[in-house]
C-alpha cells in the first residue's frame, strides 16, 4: 500500500514489509515520517498534491509535500547503493 516503506538493500530496491502507518505516514504528509510509496508517486506526478485537501502536517492543515518527498529521494541518492541513480530513478524503480 501507499505506506509501504521504501530501502535500499545491496542494491535492491525493497518496499516493506514495514509500514510508515498514518502517523507519522509518509514524508509527504509533513509529519517527519519515512520514505514510502505514496513520496515515489508523489515524485513521479501521479499524485497530484493540488487535488487533496489540505490536511497534512502537524496542525492538519498543509498540503501534501512535494519537496519534501523529493528531498528525502535526494539523501537516498547519496548513499553508495543508488549507484549513481535520480531522484526520477529510484522513485520509479520503488514501483516497478
């Protein structure tokens, strides 16, 4: 699901089996939670933060986070094991 978390192992891209659960949630939900499916799609456009409500973040009332997913993609390209990959990249990779 979209709370799937997301590592990067020898190379790997693995998605869960642990949870970002709804609280925190993903980084996108402004909650310092974890790397998850909901940031790659977020990342890749195919959620669109305009067409939620503005719900997230600590008083529930911000958008979701783009940048913020997009930073947190950005710290994981900087680890050895993204090999050198963008933040597009392990995004997609995540969900494929």
């Amino acid at each position: 699901g979209g709370g799937s978390r997301l590592f990067l192992r020898t190379g790997m891209f693995v998605v869960g089996p642990e949870s970002a659960g709804s609280h925190p949630g993903p980084v996108c939900y402004r909650k310092k939670g974890y790397l998850a499916v909901t940031d790659a799609n977020v990342v890749l456009g195919r959620v669109i933060p305009e067409h939620f409500p503005s719900i997230f973040g600590p008083k529930e009332d911000e958008p979701l986070d783009l940048e913020g997913a997009r930073g947190a993609f950005a710290e994981l390209c900087k680890e050895e094991e993204a090999s050198g990959r963008s933040v597009e990249e392990l995004a997609y990779g995540f969900l494929r």
